[in-house]
C-alpha cells in the first residue's frame, strides 16, 4: 500500500505556481510540511479579495484543518517568521495551535545577510542574484557544523555564547573581506532571546510529529520550495539556491523516510522563468518574451525583480522528471499563451554540432547549448478561468499531450488562472488522490 503522503515540488527554476497548487490540494491533507529553503520562497495564494504571500509557513494553513510544519531541513530567520505570522493573523488567519517548528531547522542570523550582501556585490565574485536573505551562508554553517539550530535558539546561555562567538568571526571576516561595519552582538542576542521566547510554544520534534500522524491514518503533504534546477547537487550549479529542493530532499528536510513517499507531483508552467543570474537555454529575448512576463505578471513574489521567460524545455522538463521520479505533472498558466499563434517547444539540444538530450552538467555547456525547436500550433482562444477539460481548445489539448507525451510523466492538473476554481482535476489524478486518503 503507498504511504497517504504526496510531495509538490518545482519542474525548473521556482515560481510554477506552487503556492496555488498546494492549497487546492491541501484539503486532503492532515499536515502540509515545508523540507526547504527559507525566507527566499514566495508561495503566492489567491482566494477571492484576499491575497496571501507565504515565504516560510506552508501554504497548507489557509485551510483550517491542515497542519502547518516546517521541517529541520529548511533555515528560518525567527524575526522575519514572526513577522509573517502576525501578518498572517491580520488577515484574520487563525493559525494558533496548528503551525509547528522543528527543534533542528536551523537559525538564519543577521551576520549571515551582512556576509551575502558584502559577497554578491564584491568586486571579482561571481554574481549568483541571490535573494539576499542569507539563505547560502546559514547552509555554508550547517554543514561547517558551527550552525545554530532552533533548539539552540530557545537555550539562552548557549545562544548568547553563539552570537558572540560568531560575530566576532563574521565581522573580522566581512570587515577584512568587504571592508563592512561590525553587527553588534549585544543588540542581536536581545533581538533573538526576545524571538525564542515567542518561538518556544510553536517549536517541537516534527519528525515525530508527523510520523505520528501517518502512523494514526492521517496523510501528509510535503511542500518543496525553489525548484529542481536550482537544487544545489541536481540543478544549474553555481546558479542555485543551497539546499536541496528535489523530491529527496523531503525525507532528509522532514524526517520521513523516502519509502513513506506516496507519490510526487511536479509543478510547470506551460512555459519557463527564472530569475537570478544563471543559463537558462530557452530563454526569450525579443517581445513575446515582453508579452509573456506582462501576460503573466512574471515578477518575483518575494524581491519584485522582473523573471526571465522562456519557451517549454522538453529535455529539461524530462530530467527533473527523473531526478525527482515524478509521477504527476501539474501546467499552470496556461491560459499564458492563448494570444500565441505558434508556440515553439525545445526537443533537443544542439552542442557543438551534434544534437542531445541530455542536460551538461557544467554551466559553460549550458550556456552553449543551441536549443533544437518543434512549432505547436496556438489556440488563439480565452482559456481563462476553464474548469473543465473538455472546454479546452483542441490545440490547447494537442499542446498539453505532447507535453505529458515527452516528458515521462502523466499529466493531472492544469491551472487557467489565479483562483482556487480556475483548475481542471483531470479522473485519474483525483482517484489517485482519493487513494491517498482512503
Ligand atoms: P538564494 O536562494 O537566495 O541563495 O538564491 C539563489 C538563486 O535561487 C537565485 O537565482 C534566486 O533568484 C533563486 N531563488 C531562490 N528562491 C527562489 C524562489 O522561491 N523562486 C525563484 N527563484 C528563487
């Protein structure tokens, strides 16, 4: 029997839609638990008036039975995460007594911006575009072991300790590196006891937590943040985030293990973006690329930077398949392209004369490559807000076949637009989800 969990994650590079994708389904979930990332997710919700962006409380609370969890693989900055919170309460959100934090997730502190801020813009470095949350240098400590890990956070001697001990190193290194003022680690240990202290009733054990839960029958969701090719070992190396973002990463992020994964959902737009710096073979970069990014209001969530666009990318969408054994495809966005009269796919790529499907895995032979082209025919039609598959256009229909046909993996969700009710559930993706909470 398959485990009652099923993970939604990102096909390429972050901003598929998740967010929306997440809280349709998360009405048939238990708990909805975020594996990682930080405060660089912007996981954009949609429900009538209200508008809610999420960065780091799963996206699954906006349902008032599900359970929010933040797992241990993901890096939480305790001041901005209250500050969601009570933005979250002013929309009259009661999340009280439903979201929880791991006691492993690790700490973001304000040393850990200062260093990405003085690296990103000194001279000679090399540019990732960065959400200049400090989300790199808090993994760089995590895996150095010198991290700070919530269940630290809540111990007041040790968290005094830490701070002080790490801002002196920090502010020599940044002072040397970047020629940058001091933190001072007075100001800062007031700042964060005072956060512990509000973080204390919501931090638990969440691996217990939710194998608790699936032990009891109930089902769980995990919630990628970012997307497969900004996985630090599977994506577009260096330009990526830091952790892991691929369907691995949910076991090693939650504390579920990888045979208690039910099923996994990739989320892609019917087209590409990216933002940040970084090679992205399909980009367009004449006016239809204009057309689709103000078409699709491709601004990023969390930082407003304009997103690059770019056409379908069949042999990059067939890897992340692979990388993450996805079962299901969602399309989002859709209706996108309804003003197109032809719309080119990628099939291939040509690298120095001979033409592949397979991904470099170095970024200069990214950067090389000569996308090989196949033109769909448009629709030319409004699919705006369609519900129902049948109502699609033919060509519609035709480009999302060829799109499930490629990619290896079955397609059981489009999206037509930002509300909750502009999706169409396609029989066999809904009896597999009622499978999942049989
Ligand atoms: P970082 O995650 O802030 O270290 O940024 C590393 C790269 O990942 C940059 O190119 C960012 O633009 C990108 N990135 C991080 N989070 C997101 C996201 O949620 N959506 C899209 N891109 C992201």
């Amino acid at each position: 029997m398959r485990a009652k969990t099923a993970e939604v994650l990102g096909a390429q590079w972050g901003d598929e839609g998740k967010g929306k994708i997440v809280d349709v389904l998360s009405e048939r979930f238990s708990a909805v638990a975020r594996y990682a990332g930080g405060h660089n997710a912007g996981h954009t919700v949609i429900i009538g008036e209200h508008k809610f962006v999420l960065q780091l409380i799963p996206c699954g609370v906006i349902r008032p039975n599900c359970m929010g969890v933040i797992g241990n693989g993901v890096v939480l900055d305790p001041i901005y995460f209250l500050d969601e919170i009570d933005r979250v309460r002013k929309t009259g959100l009661d999340i009280d007594g439903r979201l929880f934090v791991s006691n492993r997730a690790q700490v973001i502190l304000p040393y850990h911006r200062m260093i990405e801020l003085a690296a990103e813009t000194a001279p000679g470095r090399q540019k990732i575009g960065t959400t200049s949350k400090g989300i790199g240098p808090a993994y760089e400590d995590k895996m150095a072991r010198s991290g700070l890990r919530i269940i630290d956070l809540l111990n007041t001697s040790l968290l005094k300790t830490h701070i002080e001990a790490a801002c002196e190193e920090k502010n020599a290194i940044a002072h040397a590196l970047f020629g940058t003022d001091p933190l001072d680690p007075a100001k800062m240990y007031d700042d964060y006891a005072a956060a512990a202290e509000r973080m204390r009733p919501l931090v638990t054990d969440t691996g217990r937590l939710l194998n608790g839960i699936l032990a009891k029958g109930g089902s769980v969701m995990f919630e990628g943040a970012q997307g497969t090719m900004l996985d630090i070992d599977h994506g577009t190396y260096p330009y990526v985030t830091s952790s892991s973002a691929t369907a691995g990463g949910a076991s090693i992020g939650t504390g579920v293990g990888p045979t208690a994964i039910g099923t996994v959902i990739s989320v892609t737009k019917a087209y590409v973006t990216r933002v940040g710096g970084g090679p992205f073979p399909t980009e367009i970069h004449d006016a239809i690329g204009e057309q689709l990014r103000a078409r699709g209001n491709e601004y990023g969530a969390v930082t407003g930077r304009p997103r690059r666009c770019g056409w379908l990318d069949i042999p990059l969408l067939r890897y992340s398949n692979q990388v993450n054994s996805a079962e299901w495809l969602v399309v989002t966005k859709l209706d996108v392209l309804d003003e197109l009269e032809e719309i080119p796919v990628c099939i291939g790529y040509e690298i120095d004369g001979k033409v592949s499907d397979e991904i470099p895995a170095d970024v200069r032979g990214l950067e090389a490559i000569k996308p090989v082209y196949t033109t769909l025919k448009g629709w030319r039609q409004s699919t705006e807000g369609v519900a129902e598959y049948d109502k699609l256009p033919q060509a519609a229909r035709d480009y999302l076949a060829f799109q499930e046909r490629e990619s290896g993996a079955k397609i059981g969700m489009i999206s037509t637009g930002p509300d909750r009710d502009h999706t169409i559930v396609l029989p066999e993706f809904a009896a597999a989800l009622d499978g999942i909470n049989a």
